[in-house]
C-alpha cells in the first residue's frame, strides 16, 4: 500500500495565517491532498499569497481550498470583494450574472495562490425554515438552481480555480444543522429525484469536477445512513445512476451530525468504503492524523480494499491536473469592476 495515496485523500485546516514548524511536518508526514483555509488563516492579501506559496512548496503540492460562497460563508474580508449571498444573484434570473460573479471570485482566489472554492451551491431552498441554507440557495425552482449553479461554476472555472458542488443529494429541506446535529430529509424517493436531485443531475451533465456530500438521513434512500456513509447514495445512485465520474468530497468529518456517532478513524473508513474520494478534516490536525492511521490499518487488514483506496487517489490526482502549477495572477483588490457587478446585483429588480 502506498501510504502517499492515504495523504492525497485529506483535505485539512490548519491552525493559524502562518506555516509554524510543526505544522509543516505533520502536513509533510501525512502528504495531504488539500489544505483548507478559514477566518483563523487569513491576513492581508501578501499575507495569504505568502502562505499559499509556502503551502504549495510542501512536498505534496497540496491544492488551496477555501469556502467562498458569497454572504455568509465568505472567509476572505476586505480588499476582497464582498459578493452578496447566492440567493441575490438568484433572484437576476440572469445565469450570464452568475458567471460573471464566478469568474471575479476566482481572479480574486488565484491571485492569492487559493486553488479551489467550495462552491456553487447546488440545494434548493424548499424549506424556509431551514436554518443553515436559506440565502446561500439560488432558489426555490430547482431549474434556476441548477442553471444558476453551472454558470457559477464555468465562471469559476474560467477564472482558473476549482469548483466543488454542494450539498449531495441536497441539504435545502432539512430542518436542522448538519454542524450540530443529524438532520432528516423525509421526502419520497420521487421528491428528491424531482427536487433536490435535478440541479447535480444537470451538474453532472455539464462535467462539475467535485461534489461535496451531505451529513443528511434520507430514509427513502438509506434508512441506516445518512450520505457521506451511505453506499448507496454515494455508489449506487451518485457513481452509478448519475453517472458522476469526478471527485466525491466529504463535508467535514468533524460536524457532529457525524462526530456524535463515531470516532473519525472509523467515519474515514466508512466514508471511503461508501464512495467517497476525500476526507475534509477541517478543524484539528490531530483528528487528520487519526483518520491516517484508521485507512491504513484498515487497508491493512483488508477492510479497506486497496484498489478502493488507489481508485479514490487517480480521481484526485484528475482533479489536481485542472489546478494551474503557475505563478498567481495579477488582480487588483480592492476592484472597482468587481464592486460594479455587486452593485449591479444589488439593485436587480426582484
């Protein structure tokens, strides 16, 4: 078992805006695929470039990732452009807008050497009291979502940073958050296949390179597991029936709506046995070294195949190649085109 494939599967945070010591070596001792930074790791602009070239010397090269949604899953403050959360931009009814806003956040990215964001979201917001998506959904209309959600991430892409669709199979009707709890999507197999399916399946039609699971129960899917465990949400119907041949990411391992109910050696096996392709252990590097020793030993006494765990690192090592090996470009911040286009936003009609 090559032990650099288990590494290449851990998308991480870090503790703090600088590459201490210690840090470095346990980054350079588990060669990690990603390192996602958060508020706790963001300085100035020259600050964050300085830590993203440090990051990407590392012997594994590990992507830059960060949540950038716009609204209130935004990491980056002044200069940067404080976009307005997807639901402003639902509400143009434009997808040129949606692209447009894709392409600045992700001129603004590279130009600080971040590789990847977290985004679009791809969950319809059919339940207005669900208190963790709400306005970070384009919409209600799954058609406008999906639409909305594709152009977001060919702008994206466009930009040269990494998109990542999120939450499968859709977090928009739960009534709880995945952070804290284990929340309970009860619609039928019909209803999920008509709503919060429909955006991935046009996303996966359009080649998205990366889906992020959900920590969601879908009894009509899998009674026993909630997505990121289930094999048949994430193999049977996500691989299989869709078609989805790009990178399957765990939401963070560490939320309670999984932490509460196992350790995260064994959360890290199930993940990867359920279809998964990347394991995000966001707050605790310690909780990234136990899911290192979990997959190994399980490889190592065969519960964990390793063509299970070779399969998974070729799809990343795919996505690794869409990331640009160049210097950052060049975008000035704070960007008045940029703020243009929030004003434009701003002020569409709804």
């Amino acid at each position: 078992m090559d032990r650099h494939h288990i590494g290449q599967l851990l998308f991480v945070g870090i503790p703090g805006p600088t590459l201490e010591p210690a840090t470095r070596q346990t980054l350079e001792a588990l060669h990690v695929g990603a390192v996602i930074l958060f508020r706790r790791n963001v300085g100035t602009p020259g600050e964050i470039a300085a830590l993203t070239g440090q990051l990407h010397a590392l012997s594994s090269r590990p992507l830059v990732a960060i949540d950038h949604e716009g609204g209130r899953v935004m990491r980056l403050g002044a200069p940067f452009t404080q976009f307005p959360p997807a639901a402003a931009i639902g509400r143009t009814g434009d997808a040129r807008i949606a692209y447009r806003v894709g392409k600045a956040m992700a001129l603004e990215l590279a130009s600080v050497g971040i590789d990847m964001s977290f985004a679009p979201v791809l969950d319809v917001h059919s339940n207005p009291a669900n208190p963790v998506i709400g306005d970070r959904s384009y919409a209600a209309d799954p058609a406008l979502v999906g639409e909305m959600g594709i152009a977001m991430m060919r702008g994206l892409l466009d930009g040269g940073v990494i998109p990542c669709g999120k939450h499968f199979p859709g977090h928009g009707d739960t009534q709880s958050d995945s952070h804290v709890e284990l929340p309970i999507v009860r619609r039928s197999r019909e209803e999920l296949a008509r709503i919060e399916l429909a955006p991935f399946r046009a996303a996966i039609a359009t080649a998205i390179p990366m889906l992020m699971t959900a920590h969601v129960l879908y009894p009509a899917l899998d009674p026993d597991h909630p997505a990121t465990l289930s094999r048949a949400i994430l193999t049977d119907l996500l691989r299989h029936e869709l078609g989805f041949a790009g990178v399957i990411a765990s939401d963070d391992l560490e939320m309670r709506a999984i932490a509460d109910h196992q350790s995260m050696s064994d959360a890290a096996v199930a993940t990867l046995l359920a279809g998964a392709d990347a394991l995000l252990v966001c707050q605790g590097l310690s909780r990234a070294e136990e899911a290192f020793t979990g997959i190994a030993r399980a490889v190592d006494d065969g519960a964990l195949p390793a063509a299970t765990l070779a399969a998974a690192a070729n799809r990343v090592a795919r996505l690794r190649e869409l990331a640009p090996h160049s210097t950052p470009s060049v975008c000035e911040l704070p960007n008045a085109e940029h703020q243009d286009l929030v004003a434009q936003i701003l002020s569409a009609k709804t």
